[in-house]
C-alpha cells in the first residue's frame, strides 16, 4: 500500500541524510538573503548606508542570488528526502552525491566571497569567467556555471538510477521529467551576447520558465508527496490533479513568457500573446490552491465513509506552511501577477516597486513556504517523531515571517502605486521623473513599511532556526515519555 508509508520507514537512508545536509545549508543562505534585504531596504532609506563598503548594487545582487541558490538548495534536499519514499530503494551513488554537495557548496561559497570582495570594476570576458556573469537572479561567474551543470548531472543521475531501479509514481515521474526540464533551462542563461535584447529574450527563459513552469509543477509534485505523508491523502487523487495541473502549467506558462517581451525589442505578437496566455496562468495556481483544500475535505470523507477518525494530521507545522502555500501562491503568483500582466497596465507598472511586491509575494507564497514544510518534515523523520505538534516557536515563525512578508508586498504595492502615477502618469516617465517621483511623502513613508516589516520577517526567522534546531529533540522526549 503506497498511501500508507509510515513516516519512519528507511530509517538511517543515505539520500535523507544527504537530503538534511541540503537542507542546513539552504537555512543559512536563507538567512544571508535576508540580512543582505535588510541592508539594501536601508540603503532606500539611508543612500549613502555602507557606501563602497557593500554597496547597493552588492547587497542586492546577494540578496537575490542567496534566494535562488537557497531555494535550489531546498529543492535538491527535497527530492532527496522523497525519493526513497517514492521509490521503496534507498538513493544509489549516495557516494557521489555527498562528493556533488561539497562541491557545489565549495563554489557558492568561492561565489559570494567575490561578490563582497570585488564590487566594482571592469566588465571585461574575463569577469564574466570569474567575478560576475551580469544576468540578474543568476548571476555567478561562468567557472560556477559550468560547475553547477556537473553537480546537477550527477544530481540527476542519482535521482533517476534510483527511480529507474524502484517504484516508478506518477509523482516521481513527474518529478523526473520535472528535473530534466529545470536544469536543462539553466543552460538558456549561459551564452553571452553582446546584444541586449537577444541576453533579455534567453535569460527569461531561466528567469521566467523556472518560476512559471518547472518550479510550479515541482512544488505541485512535492505538495502532492507531502500530502500523502502527512494527511494520508489519497494517491490516485493527488496523482489525478497533478496531472491537470502540469498540462496546464505548461501550457499557460510557456506562452506567458511573452509578458516579459513586451518592451524589449521583440516583434509586437507578443503583446497579444503574452497578454492572453500569462492571463490564463492564474488557473492552475487556483486548481492547486483547491487541489490541497479539495483533498483534505476528501479524505475526511473517505474515512468517515471507512469509520475512522478523520484525518489525522502527523505533522502540524509543515501542514501550516503548505496550507500557506496554497494561499501565497495563488496570492503573490495568481493575483498579484495577473494585476500587471496585460501590456495595457505593464506599461505604467513595468520595473517599478510593483514588480518588487510580486516579486516578494510570488517567490515567497509559491516556495519558501512549501520548502520550510520539508525541512519541518525532515526533523520528524530525523527525530522518529510520529506525530509533530507546533511549538509556539513554530506558530512565532509562520506568524512572523508571512506577516512581515505580506507588510512589505504590501508596502512596495504602495510605493509602486506612486511610481505609477507620479512618475508614469504623471510626469510621462524619464530619468528625471523617476528620481522625483522617490523623493515623495508615499513613497518614502512606503520603503519605511518596508523596512520594518523586513525586520519583523528576520525576527521570524530567527524563531524559525530556533524551533528547528530544538523542536525534534523535545517532541523525542515527549514521545518517549508517553
Ligand atoms: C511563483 C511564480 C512566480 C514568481 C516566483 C514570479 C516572480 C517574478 C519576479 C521576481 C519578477 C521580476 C523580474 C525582474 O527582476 O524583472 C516577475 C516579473 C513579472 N511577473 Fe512574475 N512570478 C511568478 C508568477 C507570475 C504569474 C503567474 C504572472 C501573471 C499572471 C506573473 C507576471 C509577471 C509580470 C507581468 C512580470 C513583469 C513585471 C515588469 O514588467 O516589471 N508572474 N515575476
Ligand atoms: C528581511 C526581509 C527582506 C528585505 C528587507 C528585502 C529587501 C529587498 C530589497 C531592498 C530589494 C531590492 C529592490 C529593488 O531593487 O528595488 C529586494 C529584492 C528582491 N527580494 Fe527581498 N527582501 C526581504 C526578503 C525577501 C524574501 C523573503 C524574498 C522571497 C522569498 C525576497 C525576494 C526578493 C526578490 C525576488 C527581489 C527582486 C525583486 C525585483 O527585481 O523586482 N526578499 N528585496
Ligand atoms: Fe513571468
């Protein structure tokens, strides 16, 4: 019976225990993006904060990088965390998977060092080989590029060599055509031309086929995984809606890219293009938000049918982030994407702290929060705990990070509504608009909101590292009490 694996089976794995070493790494970056954040919300407020010591451009180029890397750090834990769940076969090359972790854990530390230590300076073929490759999100030089294409293979060669030798799941299938089509897009963000609108049309396809299409279907898999362990939701269920979804999001997705062709320099189809299809992605981030809601009423119907007691929820707070999943990516993905994705309004709103407040919302609803869930999974399996209950340290933790997350997409939507109609509406765009429209009352008062709510986040945070460094240890001690 899959639907009834037992939280502690394959006990003492070797792709879990590489799945945790994942998964510690991806906390501390996580905890860089957010102090390097801070800086760079100060230095809105304070411009000459820090100046040639770690300036903005620095502060921000971390910040959004330590978030993609954290996230890829999450990502890679998590496959390995379900895999032998998936699979009934304990990962294969285990070996080499640990030698890939210290490798690429080797570069992104080499990465970031440069970033601080080297902030200004020509940009020459040689720092794009060795200091900076200049494409926003994905920004490490092209000696880390190469190195994280062959810590990614033989990530995916030990991911599908345990597949092939195991179960093969709808799940896991999903995951594994998931995984090829992911890392396969990295590659769309390596090749340098010196013509800007050819660089813009390739690095979307990393920037904007990762997040609206690979990245969704993952964390669409994952959910459904994460669902079945927990909540005992159905498999053929989740497995139904799974499949809905990626036809969808592949659909939707692919040709949505054109919401980032409008303005540069690509013929005018995509104006129509984008418009209609990024307009329909919303639909399957509802499908999903109704897929975790929608599986849970049914299993409590199924066992009410069974006479048992319904759902018995073996883990409580990685159940709280992916119900907050469901919410923030619908949210920050579904609805505040869909506010600027028709050209008619992306015209005013387009690289304004509009952008930023999706930005925030989107990345954080769609996958911080499910990828906080697998690592409150990956305690209890470390702890053998069988039922994981909320400490009030994890309720400080979801409480304090999506508020402070929702003040700031809150916040930047304001100071963006004031870009937009001061310096868009207003004063018809410009340089000189642009720097007026910041020196204003909304906008200001807004990057202060922001500021603050960034602070209110990070004191989250801090409960978040607390609570999991010592919620396993404490519920072990109860359980053995009991
Ligand atoms: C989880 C999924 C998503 C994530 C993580 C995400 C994230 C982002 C980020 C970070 C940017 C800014 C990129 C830059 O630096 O220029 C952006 C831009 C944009 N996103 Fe999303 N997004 C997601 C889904 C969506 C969806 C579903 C829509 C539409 C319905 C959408 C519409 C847009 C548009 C129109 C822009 C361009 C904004 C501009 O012109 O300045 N996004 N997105
Ligand atoms: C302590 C909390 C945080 C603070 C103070 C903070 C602050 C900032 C600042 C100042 C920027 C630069 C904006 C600009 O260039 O106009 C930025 C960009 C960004 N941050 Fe954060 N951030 C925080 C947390 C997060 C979190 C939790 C996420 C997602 C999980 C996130 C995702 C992003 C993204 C995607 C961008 C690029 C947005 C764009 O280009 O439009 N940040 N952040
Ligand atoms: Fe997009």
């Amino acid at each position: 019976m899959l639907a009834s694996i037992k939280t502690n089976e394959f006990k003492g794995s070797q792709s879990k225990a590489l799945a945790m070493m994942y998964f510690r790494v991806a906390i501390i970056l996580f905890g860089a993006q957010l102090l390097f954040g801070l800086i760079a919300a100060i230095q809105f407020l304070v411009p000459g904060f820090l100046f040639e010591l770690l300036d903005f451009s620095v502060a921000r180029t971390v910040h959004i990088n330590a978030l993609v890397v954290w996230m890829l750090y999450a990502m890679i834990g998590s496959v390995y965390f379900m895999l032998a769940d998936e699979t009934g076969e304990d990962g294969v090359h285990m070996l080499l998977g640990k030698i890939g972790f210290w490798v690429l854990t080797l570069a992104v530390t080499i990465v970031v060092l440069v970033f601080i230590f080297v902030q200004v300076g020509a940009g020459t073929e040689a720092s794009i080989w060795f200091i900076n490759e200049g494409r926003e999100y994905i920004e490490a030089p092209r000696w880390a590029d190469i190195g994280i294409v062959v810590v990614v293979l033989i990530f995916y060669w030990n991911v599908f060599a345990t597949y092939m030798k195991g179960r093969q799941t709808g799940i896991m299938t999903v995951m594994v055509a998931d995984l090829l089509a992911l890392a396969g897009l990295y590659v769309a963000g390596m090749f340098f031309t010196d013509n800007i609108s050819m660089d813009q049309f390739w690095w979307w396809w990393v920037i904007h086929l990762w997040v609206e299409a690979t990245w969704e279907v993952f964390v669409g898999a994952l959910a459904a995984y994460a669902l079945i362990k927990i909540i005992g939701a159905k498999r053929e269920i989740v497995e139904m809606w799974l499949w809905i979804e990626v036809l969808m999001l592949f659909g939707s997705g692919i040709l949505g890219m054109g919401h980032h062709y409008f303005w540069i320099g690509t013929p005018e189809y995509w104006w129509e293009i984008g418009a209609l299809f990024s307009a329909l992605e919303p639909v399957p981030l509802v499908a999903m938000f109704v897929h975790v809601l929608y599986d849970w009423g049914k299993e409590q119907g199924i066992a009410k049918a069974e006479g048992r007691q319904g759902s018995v929820m073996n883990n409580g707070p990685a159940m709280a982030w992916i119900v907050t999943n469901a919410f923030g990516n619908f949210l920050g993905a579904g609805i505040w994407g869909f506010f600027h994705t028709l050209p008619q309004v992306n015209i005013y709103t387009h690289g304004t702290q509009f952008t930023a407040a999706h930005g925030h919302l989107a990345f954080f609803g769609a996958y911080a929060t499910i990828l906080i869930g697998m690592m409150y999974m990956s305690i209890q399996y470390a702890y053998g705990i069988d039922r994981l209950k909320a400490t009030f340290k994890s309720k400080m933790a979801i409480f304090m990070i999506t508020f402070g997350v929702l003040g700031m997409g809150i916040a930047l939507t304001i100071a963006g509504y004031e870009q937009v109609l001061v310096e868009r509406a207003e004063l018809g765009g410009g340089w000189n608009a642009f720097f007026m429209a910041q020196e204003l009352p909304w906008y200001i008062q807004a990057q202060m909101w922001r500021a603050i709510m960034g602070v209110v986040t990070f004191v989250g945070f801090i409960y978040l590292v607390w609570d999991l460094l010592t919620l396993g240890k404490q519920a072990k001690k109860a359980q053995a009490a009991a």
